[in-house]
C-alpha cells in the first residue's frame, strides 16, 4: 500500500519539471518571435526606403521634366518668330539693300510685328547685315542702329556656320544678365544677315524659382558651356557650374561632381545623390538629385531638381520605430499574459501538491488506525476476550 502512494507521489512529482520545461518553452518562443519581428521590420524598412527613394526620384524626375519643357517652350515660341520673321521678303530685300533704318516709322514697319509677338518672352530683337552690324532695333534704347557686333562669340560662329546659337551670359547696361539668341537669315542658300534677341536671364529664372521659393526641392538650369542660368542663390547666376560645384562644397554621392558637371554638360539625364548646400550657411547635406536635358534647337541645356534625403528618410525611420514600438507592445503584453497564465499555474500546482500531501497524511492515518485495530484484536483473541467496539 505505501509503495502504491509513493508510485502515485512521484508521477504527481514528474509534473514539475514537465511544467518548467514547458514555461521556459514559452519565452524562448517570446524572444525568438521578437528576434524575427525586428529583423522582418529592418528589411520592411530597407525595402520601404528604397521604394520611397525610388519613388522621390521618380517625382524629382517629373518636376525638371515639366519645368525643361516650360523652357522649351518659351524659347520655342522665340525661334518660331524668329524662324517666321527671317522668311519675310522685307527683311530680305533690306539686307541686301545693305543699308540701315534711320527713320522710326520705317523700323518699326520692319520688325515691330516681329517683336510685338514675343516681347513678353525677350527684351529686344535686332537686325544684323552679314558683317555683324546692327541695322535694325527694337526696343530703342537697348541696343543701336550702327552698333558693330561681330567681335562677339556667336556672331562669329553664325558667321562661319549659319545656325541658331545662343551666347554666354553677359551684363547690359543696366546691370542685368541676359543671354542672346541669334538665328540666320539666309537668301538662296547664301547668308547675308541674322536676328538677334537679348533675353534677360529674370525671364528664365522666373519659369523654375518658383521651386526655389517654396518648399525644400531646389531647381538650377545649366546653359551652355556649363554657364549656370538658373540657381538657387542668384549671385551665382551666371558663373561656371564646375566652379560652384567646387565652391559650394558638392561631394560625391552617387555621382561624382566633375562627372555630374559633364553628364549635365552633355545633355544626359539621370537620378543619383550628391552631398551639398544650397543656403548661406555651409552645412553640407545628403540630397537627391535628378537632372534632365533641356533642347533647344541644336543647343542643350540641362536641369536638375534637389530634395533634401531627410525628407524621405526621416518619416521613414519614424515609422519603423512607431512599428517596432507597436509589435513590441504586443508581446510584452503576450509576456505579461503568459506570466500571469505562469503564476496561476504555479498556484494550480502548489494546490495540487498540498492537496496530495493532505490525501497522504489522510491515507497514512487510516492506515495507521486499520493497524492498531488490527493488534488490537489479535491482542484480545490472545486473552480469549472479545475486542471493545
């Protein structure tokens, strides 16, 4: 009998262990579901990132699109007039009258049309004969009959190769930049004069600084010879690009900075990162970067659109903690439920335990008293009495 209740102690017993392996069970779990869920954030949130990077470029891409194809257009409308005004009879038989206009009437019966068509897109157009002399003006003021133009870059080079050209960037009089387009007037295959129109660089600008002015993306244009025609800070208007690179502290990102200077340069487009600063404080900072082709005519130009990296990043990193900060609520409360499905359970057990003492104690002493009765007897019957009832 006592050997039964020692047999039934222990399988009583063999739970206790039993329930520990399975509680330690239980938080390796835990931690190994919290291990899991923090790696799977990291990747969500290196994947995420990348979509959005992706997905900025994409917008930044857009943006210099829409705004090359405003340039595009406001110089088109310019080469279309001038185009237009080079085919007129009028001009053609004044050239090679080879004489200037001296009467006001006669001038503006010549190009007043002409400019009145795209006065809101440049500032003055002229008539040149073809050794680079103006002959005709319009506005007056800006430029004059008689003026002798052909030291200049472009009208030598339309000279030699009749063709659409745009100048550097240059200073008028009154302080402001501007740059000049000038278009060949050819008669029966043969050159004998040119239109040029001065476009003060205020025209340009006023198409992208709108992006500078609000918000954290920054445009600049890249006109030719890598002359900066549009730029966040206006006093670098005008300036070599690959000079300001240098100066304004641009560092390589996906991008080297001589190299983004000669793919812009070259009318390549392209998404990357580069390291530099647009304010007048030098604090260098990661941005994303997409440029675009600008074409005018044979000429192009390029343009680039800048975000800030922390716009995109830092909600990003926000979210991911706001993640891991959620799943990490979950199971803590997972752990604080199983910590408290433990205790009751350590209660169950210490119930159950108490409760197979006392039915041992119980079954001990019925035990016993079965003994003494059973002595007792035998102690009577040794007498030859009856045992007490």
């Amino acid at each position: 009998m006592k050997k039964q209740h020692i047999h039934q102690s222990e399988q009583k017993n063999n739970k206790f262990p039993f329930n520990a392996i399975k509680i330690a069970m239980f938080y390796a779990i835990v931690f190994v579901l919290l291990a899991i869920t923090v790696y799977l954030a990291w990747v969500n949130h290196s994947n995420f990132e990348d979509a959005m990077i992706t997905q900025a470029h994409n917008q930044l891409f857009l943006i210099a699109k829409s705004q090359a194809q405003s340039i595009e257009e406001h110089m088109g409308d310019i080469y279309e007039e001038l185009s237009i005004t080079s085919q007129q009879p009028a001009v053609h038989d004044f050239l090679k009258q080879k004489t200037q206009r001296s009467s006001t009437a006669a001038r503006e019966s010549l190009l007043s049309a002409a400019y009145k068509d795209i006065q809101k897109l440049t500032d003055s157009l002229c008539l040149l004969n073809a050794e680079g002399i103006v002959v005709d003006a319009m506005p007056v003021g800006i430029i004059s009959v008689g003026d002798d133009l052909s030291s200049l870059a472009e009208i030598k080079s339309i000279t030699m190769q009749p063709q659409a050209v745009f100048s550097n960037v240059f200073k008028l009089t009154n302080g402001k930049l501007a740059i000049a387009y000038t278009y060949p007037v050819i008669d029966q295959g043969r050159f004998i004069g040119s239109l040029r129109t001065v476009i003060v660089l205020e025209r340009i600008q006023r198409l992208v600084d709108h992006i500078n002015r609000i918000g954290k993306i920054k445009a600049l244009v890249v006109g030719s010879g890598q002359t900066l025609i549009v730029y966040p800070d206006s006093q670098y208007v005008g300036k070599n690009f690959t000079s300001v690179i240098k100066e304004r502290a641009f560092r390589s990102g996906s991008f080297d900075p001589a190299m983004l200077a000669e793919k812009m340069s070259k009318g390549e487009e392209g998404k990357g990162v580069v390291y530099c600063f647009f304010d007048q404080v030098a604090h260098i900072e990661k941005n994303l970067i997409a440029f675009i082709p600008i074409h005018l005519g044979k000429e192009v130009w390029s343009i680039a659109a800048f975000m800030p990296y922390q716009e995109i990043a830092g909600p990003i990193h926000r979210n991911v903690l706001d993640n891991i900060l959620f799943v990490g609520l979950i199971l803590l409360i997972f752990v604080i439920v199983g910590t408290v499905i433990y205790i009751m359970q350590q209660k169950k057990v210490k119930l159950e335990v108490e409760t197979l003492a006392l039915n041992i104690i119980n079954r001990q002493l019925h035990s016993d008293i079965s003994e003494r009765k059973r002595i007792e007897e035998e102690f009577y019957k040794s007498f030859g009495r009856k045992p007490r009832k």
